[in-house]
C-alpha cells in the first residue's frame, strides 16, 4: 500500500507487535497506576472515557525503519518498502498528565514505567514476560503524551492497541506501548 494524504487510513498504519497481539476483553481490562503516588488507582476503559478527551494528529515511526536487512538488491523495492514502518493518525484519549495529577506523584518519582499486555520470552529470558518501557516524568506529563482508545474516530484495533495504547509524540514508536 501507499502513504497518501495526511492522515494514514487505519488499513495502512503499520502494524508491529512484540510477541503477538494480545486477545483482551474491554470489559474486564484495566488500567492500573501505583508505586510513587498518593493514590494508586485502577481504571476501566469506561472510567477512562468519562475523563475529558482530546483528538490530536501525531506522526510516529517505527525503530526499525531502514534496518539493514530489509535492504535487498531489488531495484523494485521503493523508499515505502524500505522505510514505511511510518504513519500519522488522529488519535483520541485522555491525557496521561490527567491521570498522574490524580493519583497525585509523589515529590521522588523521576520515571514512569508502562507495561504492555503482550508477553513472550527472549533466549537469555525463557520465561514469559510483558513488554515494558518507561518514560521521564517530564516526557510523561507533556500535554500531547496520551491513554488513546481511538485512532482516525474509531475504537483502537487489536493490531493496534486495543482497547488503549499509550502514545508519545516525537518519541520512537516503540515508546507507545
């Protein structure tokens, strides 16, 4: 498919996961927010969409655009083919800064760390684990960094987060657990 336009239609975002993609029930998933706060919390989707929402344009990209091994002597192959793990979509949620000032950060807090529901293992880590990165505090309260459940108007796909996906602006692709 080709990149057109401004908005990448959800067909054509680019679709890369850890290890699968995670089959979760929006009514049963949570969000849960503790260590270094004043009140732990523990959100449903619901709680979620009941906070004020923003909609915002963000481009983001994949890590591992232009890796070496996708660069094949193939003079068919186009930039799109070689560096397309990029897209820019509208997306709408809360901002992560609403929720941190909730549940009120304690003075020493200097990361949040956000962890995925997709599991798997690595050779030197057989055992299952989540996916998970962490951000500066500053980086996590910036105004644009979101709790998005809806990219171009419509419910966040499984290949692409479902039920809520964590995006960071200006940050690798890979940040946007």
């Amino acid at each position: 498919g080709k990149l057109v336009g401004t908005v990448t239609p959800t067909d054509l975002h680019y679709e890369r996961s850890h290890s699968g993609v995670p089959d979760l029930d929006p009514a049963t998933h949570r969000l849960l927010i503790h260590g270094l706060v004043e009140k732990p919390l523990v959100l449903k989707l619901s709680d979620l969409k009941a906070m004020p929402s923003v909609s915002r344009v963000h481009f983001i990209e994949c890590t591992g655009n232009g890796w070496e091994n996708w660069k094949k002597a193939d003079p068919e192959l186009t930039v799109q083919n070689t560096h397309g793990l990029i897209s820019t979509n509208e997306w709408t949620g809360v901002p992560l800064r609403l929720v941190l000032e909730e549940a009120g950060i304690q003075p020493n807090a200097i990361e949040v760390l956000f962890e995925g529901c997709d599991a798997g293992s690595e050779s030197d880590h057989p055992q299952p684990m989540f996916f998970a990165r962490s951000l500066p505090l500053d980086k996590a309260l910036h105004p644009d960094v979101l709790l998005a459940y809806r990219m171009n108007g419509e419910s966040l796909e499984p290949r692409h987060g479902f039920p809520l996906r964590l995006l960071v602006p200006g940050w690798i692709g890979i940040a946007s657990i």
